[in-house]
C-alpha cells in the first residue's frame, strides 16, 4: 500500500440526471387538496341544484293553488243583502274575458243570490262580436223576466260603444259619466286588398276553389259586383238585428235622429239626451242611491291561468284555421 495520496483529478464533477417522469416532491399533499377541492365543488353545486329543484317546485305549487282558488269565479264576500256587480271590460269575442259564457254566468251567479237587490253590469268595451253581444242581450232579458223584482243597471265606465252597447241595450237602466263615449250602433266589415301592389310586382294570385263564391273576401283577388252585394246584404241583416235590439230594450225613451243609428257615438252627455242612457253615476252611485245596497259583491267570472293559456291556444290555433281555410281574411266584427 503506498503512503502517496491519490492525485485529484482536473476532470469538472459530472452532473446526477435526472429523471423526469418522478414526482416532485410534495406532489402527495397537492394531489390531496385537489381531491379535496373536487369534493368541496360538488358539494356546493348539488347544494345549488337542490336549492333551485326547490324553488322550482314551491312555484309550481303556488301556480297550481292559484289557478285552484281562481277556479271558483265569483267572489261572494257576505250573504246579506248587497248589490251585485259584474264586470264586461275590454273587446267583446269568443276568446276574450268580455264572453258570452263567462258574462252569463256571472249574470246567472248575480241573479239566484238570496241576497242580491240588484245587479250592476259595469261595461268598458269598444264592441266586439255582434254574435257574442247578442247572446249576452238575450240572457239579460231572460234573466229579467225570471226576476222580475231584481233590476239590473248598466254603469258605463269609459265607452260603451258598438257591441258593448248591444249589450247594455237589454238593461232597465243605463248610467253614464258626461264624458263616456256611447253609441255606435252600426256594423262592420275589415280586410285589404292588394291586387293593385301585386301587378306592380308582376306577382299572380293562384287561387283554386271547389264552389264559385268560395273565394269570397280574398285580399289578393279583385272584388266583384256580386261580392260587394253579398257582404253589404249581410251587413244591413245584422244592422238591423243591432236597431231593433236598441229599440227594444230603450223604447219611447229613444229621441230617433237620422243620425242615431249611423254609426256615430257621442259623449255621454249627449246619449242622456238623445235617450241612449238615462243618468249620470258611478258603480258606489247607483249601489248607493239607485239600488239602495251600498255593500257591493262581484261575480265577475276570474278566469284561471289553466283557462287563460288553454283557451289562449286554443284560439290561436282555430283563428288561424279559420282565416286559412274559410274567412281568407276579412271578418265581421262590431
């Protein structure tokens, strides 16, 4: 064994590799806290499913105890002796709240009450279907002649105008404000045409019938003599439906112009002269002083959200299956 020490090397210390694929350290602690996390997330979104499932199904519960109380229509708050009061507002149709079936059977509700004195018809209406007013007319007069001890009053609200007067025509009374809008006895037809625009564009109408009159009305063919006859035939039909239901229902209280039954309407302080109404008051007014049975109770028919959104479709959809495949388009309306 020599005594000599080795001699150091000149040689630079060559580096340990390295391996890549080993985890660094530590990587336990962080696999962990994204476990963790991972859980920690969850946990807060199902919390947040859970929160909206339930909020979801607390509104469809309050959308179906709604519609449940709404079922009941009439609200009759006392069985004392009151006044009745019943609600037409708005245009006048088959698919609108001012209908004949919910209007009559608010009516009918108003009338059997043990406790009614007498009803109130509170109306607000531009017109409407004259088939629709003409059911609500002839209701009221039934109802009157079955009850004969019970009045009904009209009170008009803004207009009573067209149908809507069609309607109050039928009541004992009418009440306006002086500046209500009243009147308006008369019928009409709407549509359009555009054969004049489509010659401009070099557009044809191609229209095949089964029945020569079917294309009545048709907005993109040209009217005809006979066409024009026909509608105008049932136009002065219904009219004269309208004049006779007014002079029925008003009699000698009527002042006849040549202009009453024109079509015009005026304010109410011109109907009370021209005996279209016959006062002024309000719904208090005459539940007050008239009827004498200041405590008011509304039958209006409410109608649900199942009704509104069923009877909204339903609409919908025959509308446009009439327009598409009978009336082409032109209806008659007030």
């Amino acid at each position: 064994m020599s005594d000599n020490p080795t001699p150091e090397s000149n040689e630079p210390a060559r580096p340990v590799p390295v391996d890549r694929n080993a985890p660094a350290p530590g990587w336990e602690r962080d696999a962990l806290e994204r476990i963790a996390l991972a859980a920690i997330n969850e946990q807060r979104a199902a919390r947040r499913w859970k929160i909206f499932f339930r909020f979801a199904f607390l509104f469809v519960l309050l959308v179906i105890a709604w519609s449940v109380v709404d079922l009941s229509g009439a609200r009759v708050e006392n069985g004392g002796r009151h006044t009745a009061l019943v609600t037409l507002d708005g245009e006048i149709g088959s698919d609108t709240n001012a209908n004949a079936e919910d209007i009559d059977t608010a009516l009918r509700s108003a009338f059997d009450d043990d406790g009614t004195a007498g009803v109130i018809l509170h109306i607000d209406s531009p017109g409407g279907s004259p088939v629709q007013a003409s059911i609500i007319n002839g209701e009221i007069q039934r109802l009157r002649a079955k009850y004969p001890a019970i009045p009904l009053y009209v009170v008009v609200g803004d207009m009573c105008a067209s149908g809507g007067y069609f309607v109050a025509a039928a009541a004992d009374k009418i009440y306006v404000n002086k500046a209500s809008i009243v009147g308006s006895i008369g019928v009409l037809m709407d549509g359009f045409g555009f054969t004049g625009l489509m010659d401009k564009l070099g557009v044809q109408r191609r229209l095949r019938t089964s029945g020569e009159n079917k294309g009545f009305f048709d907005p993109f063919s040209p009217d005809t003599p006979k066409m024009d006859a026909h509608a105008q035939a049932m136009l002065d039909q219904i009219h004269q439906q309208f004049i006779d239901a007014v002079k029925a229902g008003r009699g000698k209280r009527l002042h006849e112009t040549p202009d009453l039954f024109s079509g015009l309407f005026w304010t109410g302080e011109k109907s009370v002269e021209l005996g279209l109404a016959d006062g002024y008051g309000d719904t208090d007014y005459v539940a007050r002083e008239i009827i004498k049975a200041p405590d008011v109770v509304d039958y209006t028919v409410k109608q649900s959200l199942t009704d509104r959104l069923a009877k909204r479709f339903g609409a919908a959809v025959g509308t446009a299956a009439v327009h598409a495949l009978i009336l082409g388009g032109s209806k008659v309306v007030r």
